[in-house]
C-alpha cells in the first residue's frame, strides 16, 4: 500500500521532516515515490508547506496519509491559498 507519511531529515535534536508518498514497506527515511512538502516543528507558525494538489492526486489513487500529514491536509484545505 502506499502511504503519504513523513521522512526525518533534520541533524540531531533538531528536526526537520518532508512530507513523502512512499510504499508502506519501505523504511521511514528510505526509498520514497514523491515528494510533496516540508514539515518544521521548531516553527511557531506556518511551520509546513505541502503542495496540496498532488496530495489530492496521491489520495484519489489510493495512497494512506498518515494522521500526522492528514491533520497537514485538513490545515492547508481550511487555510485560503496566497
């Protein structure tokens, strides 16, 4: 199955992920098809960017987000686009 889930990137005790469309077995920060954004929890706001119309496409063909990146695509839908 394919999954959209995050791939830590970021040095030691300071994090920084992207947001990935990878296969479910493959390993967190291994071999992935897409990717689609970035995550940075150290940021107060604004702290991702997704592109919100290939998440849609993953999703249309089936791809699982995670519930971290699905609570990242109800935020950007609710947030109008600058």
């Amino acid at each position: 199955m394919v999954r959209i889930r995050l791939k830590r990137v970021g040095a030691k005790n300071h994090p920084v992920y992207r947001i990935v469309v990878a296969d479910s077995r493959s390993p967190r920060d291994g071999k992935f098809i897409e990717e689609l954004g970035t995550y940075q929890p150290s940021k107060q706001d604004n702290n991702f960017a997704l592109d919100l119309d290939r998440a849609d496409y993953w999703v249309r063909q089936g791809a699982q987000p995670s519930e971290t990146v699905a609570s990242f695509l109800r935020k950007a839908r609710r947030i109008p686009a600058s």
